[in-house]
C-alpha cells in the first residue's frame, strides 16, 4: 500500500517535473498566463502521460531495447494527435489558445523520461499510477505560475475579477520576461523549502540518536 | 527586403528563447561555459534549417496534397528524429574531427522542442520554401545569440555572491528575465 501512495505522491513535490527535476520548461512559461490555459495544459499533459507509461508498459517485453526511443515517440505523437483532435472538436477556443505547444508536447522531456526511466520496467498499474502522478504534480506547477501571473498581470482569476478597482495591473507579469522572473523566484523558493526540511529531518535524527545512546547508557 | 524584415524578426522581435519559450532546456544545460555554448548555437542553426527544409518537402509534396495535414505531428517528430540520427551516423563515418565537436550535441538535438518546433510554426504560417529556410536560418541565429549572451554572463555570475537557495537555476532564470526584459525593447520595431 506504501509503495503504491509513494508512486503515486512522489510526483507531486519530492520529484515535481518543473520545480525539481526543471523538466519540460516551455509550456509552463507560454500558457501559464491565465489559469484557464494552465489548467488545460496540465490536463493536456497528465492525459498523455498517463495514457503513455500504459502502451510502454504493456509492450515493454516485446520492444528490442535497440529501437526503444523511436517507439517511444511514435506511442507519444499519436497520443499528442488524439489529444489535438478531441480539443480542436470540442473545445476550439482552448484549442486556439494552446496553439504550437500543444503539437510540442510531443517532444516534452518529462514524457520520454518516464517512458525510459520508470514505464519500461514497471508493470501496467505502477506506471499508470506514476504518470498520473507526474501528470498531477505538473499541473499544481502550472496553476501555481498562472495563478500568481493572472493575479498580479491583470487582476483576475479565471476570468473573474478579484482585486480592488483601484489595483493598477502589472503588465510584466502577463510579458515573457515576469515570466521569468516569477519561475527563477519560485525555484528559489522551493530550494528554500527543502533546506528547511532537510535541517529538520536531519536534527530529528540526531535528537533520536542522542536517546537511544541515553537509553543505552542507561541500562 | 521583404526576407530580410523576415530574418531580423526571427532574430531579435520574435527570438525563440526569449519570446517563445522554444528550446529552454538547452538554453539552461548548455549555457554554463562559452565554447559549449558556441557550438551547440552552430549545430542548432545548421540542423534547424536541414529539418525546416525537409519538413518543408514533405509537407508541401505529401501531406498536403493527400489531405494528411492532421498527422503533421507524428510525421515531423519521426522525420527529424530519424534525419538527425542520419546525419550522426554519416558524419560519424566521413569526418571523425567534425564528430568530436560536434557529436555529442546531435542526440540533445534530435528531440528537441526548437528543432520541431520550427517546422511546425513554418507549416501553420504557410510560408513558400524560402520564407522557410529565411525564417528556420534567422530563428537558429536568435537562438545562438541568446545562448551565447547567456553563456558570457554566466561566466561572470561565477565570482558573484548569489544568495544560497538561488544557485544554479533560480539565478539563470531570473538572468533570463532581465535578458528577455532587454529584448522587449525591439518589439514593435517591425510593423505586422
């Protein structure tokens, strides 16, 4: 039961694809200026992903390891097709707004390395449950930037506005460059995170270490 | 003139890295030290613009007139893939000096968003076979200089007093701010 939560958490914070392992950058500066394109994109993303560790599980035994990657990326870009066809029917203005990323999924960094690094190895159900998590963790990644640039850029969340009238929207953060700036922040941020609890976890050591060696001394 | 309004905004209005978010996992692997970074610019250009070129064929000759146009997806990525294998295994075997400075940047290339990205944005434009190969050509330039702009501040960050949890990523990301900050200026230079 460990092991499956494990699978499925790791991808959320200790292993984030954007803020950890800074894979797959691109998306999550050019559609993270609403939260509506964010959240499509991360839905985007989770879909194949997780669609994508199953075909590479299944046929895991069957692929001579000499021609993997070019399988690979056949599996992903006709999962990308399937995606791009559904949103283009069904939700045209999302489609519009995603534009060229969408089709760039296919060469998205995260996909292949789940696909080489965990998919291949491990059975259906472990790999599915990790690319939903992966999926899952990139889509927090996304919805926390798109929420801190719509907020800031143009006053809004998902369309609606929230701050005060008198708010005078900071355009940089809607332009490329405050998109920079808020990631170079939040990497910052998190590294800031886990150094705190790397210090707690190592002083919890310690503290237990000391009472046994009491205990000891003791008996 | 009309291409040379085509290039200077594939270079400086339009640059991939800096406006588009093309190719960012290079931009931050590479630009660590200069030469690297000089090299992988050379590579890039001149792939982008072979792929653009082929990509371009294929899509004019084949995909078009069948009324494919909605595999252009899968057919490029398995296009470039395979083109920039080729070219590996041919250089590898004709000028080994070549491979040496070369080669190791090939396999980061072969999927990669910037060298797909740019037949695609070419085939969603509709551009001829020059205005490709002008825009694919102007786009590889934009991005050497972008990385090589990059790569010579970080060389000076080096000596620099970065506070502890910016080191290495968050400190290259907000450079590239500033980088992109600087950038913007030109847009609006070539009227749409």
């Amino acid at each position: 039961m460990q092991k499956i939560w494990y699978t499925f958490y790791k991808g959320l914070f200790e292993m984030n694809p954007i803020f950890k392992l800074a894979l797959s950058l691109c998306p999550a500066l050019a559609v993270t200026s609403t939260v509506v394109n964010a959240f499509a994109m991360g839905i985007a993303v989770t879909f194949v992903l997780t669609m994508n560790n199953i075909v590479v599980s299944i046929f895991r035994n069957y692929v001579n390891p000499k021609v993997r990657v070019p399988v690979y990326i056949t599996s992903i870009a006709t999962i990308v097709t399937v995606t791009q066809l559904v949103l283009e029917a069904y939700f045209p203005a999302i489609f519009q707004a995603l534009g060229i990323y969408l089709a760039l999924v296919v060469v998205f960094a995260i996909i292949l390395a789940r696909a080489e690094v965990f998919a291949s190895k491990n059975n259906v159900f472990y790999s599915a449950l990790d690319g939903f998590g992966m999926g899952i963790g990139f889509m927090i990644a996304m919805l926390l930037i798109g929420s801190i640039r719509e907020l800031f850029g143009s006053g809004t969340l998902a369309g609606i506005s929230v701050m005060p009238d008198m708010y005078n929207p900071a355009l940089i953060m809607i332009l490329p460059p405050g998109a920079f700036l808020l990631i170079g922040i939040l990497i910052g941020m998190f590294n800031l995170i886990g150094q705190y609890q790397d210090k707690a976890k190592e002083e919890k050591m310690q503290n237990e270490r000391m009472q046994k060696l009491a205990l000891q001394r003791g008996e | 003139m009309e291409y040379f309004t085509l290039f200077m905004s594939a270079v400086i209005v339009n640059n991939f890295v800096l406006t588009r978010f093309l190719g960012l996992c290079i931009f931050f692997g590479v630009s660590k030290n200069l030469d690297a970074s000089l090299g992988m610019g050379v590579a890039v250009t001149s792939i982008m613009t072979l792929s653009s070129a082929l990509a371009w064929a294929v899509h004019h000759y084949v995909l078009h007139p069948q009324g494919l146009e909605f595999l252009t997806t899968a057919v490029f990525v398995v296009l470039i893939a395979c083109f920039v294998q080729l070219l590996e295994m041919i250089i590898r075997k004709y000028s080994p000096t070549l491979y040496n400075m070369w080669g190791i940047y090939l396999l980061l290339i072969a999927t990669n968003c910037i060298v797909f990205g740019v037949p695609v944005i070419n085939a969603e434009s509709g551009f001829n076979f020059t205005q490709s190969i002008v825009n694919s050509f102007g786009s590889g330039v934009g991005f050497a200089l972008a990385l090589v702009l990059m790569a010579s501040l970080r060389e000076k960050l080096r000596y620099a007093d970065v506070p502890k949890p910016l080191e290495g990523l968050g400190i290259a990301f907000i450079l590239a701010g500033m980088l992109a900050l600087s950038f913007f200026g030109f847009s609006g230079m070539i009227p749409t």
